[in-house]
C-alpha cells in the first residue's frame, strides 16, 4: 500500500530562525542513505531556494517546480533525482499568487491521493499559516515541529488549534527542541534548554520527541562558506552531537513509516472512491427517476433524444425529466401570449421567447383561486434572480376540462405535480431549467445538480417572501 501512497513529513513553524530547512534537507539525506530503495523526495513552499542548492546536479534539465505541482501537474513528472539519491521538486517564487485560487485545505492530501507516487515526501513550509502552509500539514503523517526558544514554542498553540478546528487528529504533531546550547544551565529543576522546552510543551498537552537538536558551529558552518555551496551533516559533520541526533530522529521515522500501513493519502485516497461511489450511485438513482415521455407531446425521448432541451423538476423532487425543446417553447407562445402557429408574426416571436427561455429558468406555480385556478408564472436567472411574474388564469384546469389554449400546460402539470385521486400536491411547483440538448444527462451530475439545487433553493426563498 505504501508503494501507491506517499508517507508524507512536514516540517513546520510560525517562528523563523528555528532550523527547519536544516531539519528538512538533512533528514531527507539520512532517510535515504539509512533506506537505499526507500524513495525519499523533499520540495519547500518558501522561496529561499535552500533546498536547489543542496540537491541540484550541475547541467540538470529542469521540467518544472513547485508550482506547476500546485496548478495540478502529477508530482512523478516533475520530481528530479538530486544529490546523495534525494528525489527534489525545484522551489518557485511565484507561489504567491496561488493563495487566493489554490482551493482548500485539503486539496495537497487530494493531488497525493490520486498522485501514485509513493516512498517518504518531506515538505518543508514558510514561517506563517498561509495555505499552503495549512495544506501542508493537513496532509501530513508527521508534522515535525522545530522550538528553540519560549516564542517559536508559544507560537505552536495556532497550529494546534488549526488542527482542532478541522476536527483531525493531533497525533502527527511533534515539537522537537532544535538549536539548544548545551552551554545555558538553569538552577533548579529544569537545568538546561531542552529540559525546559520539554516541560513547558508537555504541560501545554504537546506531543514532544525524546530526541533533540544541538547548537553546533560546525553545523552552521556548512551552510556559509567561500563556494557558497551547503553541505550535508551526514559526510561534513561526523563526530559532532548533531550527527548522532539526527541519526536518532531519522531512525523514529523509519520505525513509524514501517508501522504505517495507510498513510493518510492512502485513506483520503479511500475515502475519495467511497464518495465517488456514493455520487454515481447518486447520479444513477437521478437517472432512473427521469420520466421516460415529454409529457407536453407525450412522445417517448428515446424516440427523440436530440431534442431534449430542457430538465423540469417539481419543487418536491417527486417527478423530474426532460421536455423537447420545440414542445417547451410552443407551451410559452401559448401560455403566455395566446399565440398559435396562425397569429401574425408568429415565427419572430417565437425566436425571441425561445431565446429567452435558453437563459432563464421557468417556474409553474398552480394554485387555487376565488373562482378558478390560477397559474403564478416566473422566470429567473440562472443564478435564481427573479425577471419576471404574471398571473395566468387557468379556466377548466380544477375540473379537468381542456379549453384547446392550454391543453399542453396542463398535461404538463398535471402529469408532474398529480398527487393523490388527482388533485396537485399541494403547495408544490415545477421549475424548467435549459440544458444542453447534446448532453441533457450532465445536469445530473454531481456539480452541476448541485448549482441546479442552489438556483431552486433561491427560488423556493423568494415564493416563501412573497407569500408572507
């Protein structure tokens, strides 16, 4: 399972200076050289390009970055094999800009999901809790922490309590004490920094990793020298205490990958096939429920699918199907204006209201009046914006007689909204929305029922105001 879905580290903190791109290029190195066939792949939201440096390799073709990942480009095209055998994603500046388009917290966990790239993914963030930064560790199976001091450690609470918002668990969270100076003692119980660090994270309910990071001058050494070049711990600091502690840390990953047989892009990746599921069965159901005739002409539309222009749905969702688009029009020259094929200027009329019924939806509205019924008739916008009302008498319509005006009008409401002994459901309307004659069935499906069913609700808002 590991091998289809990435096991995903995040390396993150509000408070800048606390080590975390040191954490996040070194532990990639360790990983990879402790698990050769392990595929270990690092990329940064930041844009200090830290990570290049470490792992490009001179002459290397370049095929995208970082951002070409976040406007949807599967991460297997564009990871490079760098340095020491880290797999790297080249870093961006333009990352900006997807702050206000990328869409949701969850949207990373949904690219690696559906990615089928595998192996350890380190994500190194930018100093805040921008988006990207939140999607980061929404996707994470281990969100490591760097604090070095009391502010990157109070700084910890909003990354806990944007966990707590979303409702997931905390459990991936770890604080691990970086950059300690074993040089500062206190008196007391908490003799020194990462004692101190500990204490007070635990108090506060944070998970806290046993192992720690030392300040170390060979370290920082390597990142500031004439060939502006940034080398390893692993092959440039041998004998030093961060040696060790990243041996350590690197060794508590392992043991939690192996001990992980669904990372999280596996289960979202589950979840994601369960929903699927559950929209066509959906989609599916919506279909069986269509009507298989216009029930203005009465013709079946599998005798004519190419002209189904439009899908009605009474307010109940009781019937729903579609209406040929010639039947539909000529029920508005009827209905609306008197008009027959034999009035005068019949056919310009008839382009103009079968244009306008293409960009609005009809509402039929039947109810009883003092002494007949009457038809409440409105057109609105797409997006459920009322344009236009007029009150329709509908003389015979309660008894069930036919006048020759509005034969088809009501056919199609009493075939849509009939109830029992042949009465209307009462306090029920139909709505007649355009669609697409070559793909009828589309509007069925899941976004765009969903907009249909957001226009109905506005729709169904607006009867109630008018009535009270």
């Amino acid at each position: 399972m590991q091998k289809m879905f990435p096991y995903i580290i995040t390396i993150s903190s509000e408070k800048g200076g606390v080590g975390k791109t040191t954490l996040a290029t070194n532990l990639a190195i360790y990983l990879k050289t402790m698990r050769d066939d392990l595929p270990v792949t690092i990329f940064s939201f930041d844009n200090h390009y830290t990570i290049d440096r470490m792992f490009e390799l001179a002459g290397q073709k370049l095929r995208g970055t970082v951002h070409e990942l976040l406007k949807g480009v599967p991460a297997h095209e564009l990871v490079h094999t760098g340095q020491y055998g880290v797999g790297y994603i080249p870093s961006s500046t333009e990352l900006g800009e997807l702050g206000e388009t990328f869409r949701g917290p969850m949207s990373l966990t949904r690219m690696f999901a559906e990615s089928g790239f595998g192996g350890i993914i380190i994500i190194d963030t930018r100093p805040d809790l921008n988006i990207l930064t939140q999607n980061a560790l929404y996707a994470a199976d281990r969100v490591l922490i760097p604090v070095k001091d009391m502010p990157s450690l109070e700084n910890c609470k909003n990354i806990f309590a944007l966990f707590d918002q979303r409702g997931i668990d905390k459990k991936s969270l770890s604080l691990i004490p970086c950059l300690i100076d074993s040089r500062i003692k206190f008196d007391g119980i908490f003799k020194d920094q990462k004692t101190l660090l500990r204490a007070f994270a635990i108090n506060r309910g944070y998970r806290c990793m046993d192992t720690y990071i030392s300040k170390s001058p060979k370290v920082e050494s390597l990142n500031t020298n004439p060939e502006g070049k940034i080398y390893p711990i692993l092959t440039h600091a041998r004998g030093t205490e961060v040696f060790g502690q990243f041996t350590e840390i690197a060794r508590d990953i392992l043991r939690h990958y192996d001990a992980t047989p669904e990372p999280r892009s596996c289960l979202y990746a589950a979840w994601l096939k369960e929903k699927e599921g559950k929209r066509k069965e959906s989609y599916r159901a919506r279909l069986e429920g269509l009507a298989e005739r216009c029930l203005i002409c009465g013709t079946l539309l599998t005798e004519q699918p190419e002209q189904r222009g439009f899908y009605y749905e009474a307010s109940d969702r009781a019937s729903r199907g579609f209406l040929h688009s010639d039947c539909f029009t000529d029920l508005l020259c009827t209905t609306l204006y008197g008009m027959t094929k034999q009035s005068q200027a019949y056919g310009a009329a008839r382009m103009v209201i079968a244009d306008r019924a293409l960009r609005t939806v009809s509402l039929f509205y039947p109810q009883s009046g003092e002494n007949a019924a009457i038809l409440d008739y409105r057109q609105f916008s797409m997006e459920g914006e009322q344009l236009f009302s007029k009150d329709l008498p509908m003389q015979g319509f309660s008894e069930g007689e036919f006048d020759g005006t509005n034969d088809r009008l009501f056919l199609l409401l009493n075939e849509s909204l009939a109830g029992y002994e042949g009465s209307l459901r009462e306090g029920t309307w139909l709505a007649v929305h355009p669609v697409d004659a070559e793909a009828p069935e589309t509007v069925l499906k899941d976004e765009r029922y969903r907009s249909l069913q957001q226009t109905q609700a506005r729709i169904a808002q607006q009867l109630e105001e008018s009535e009270n």
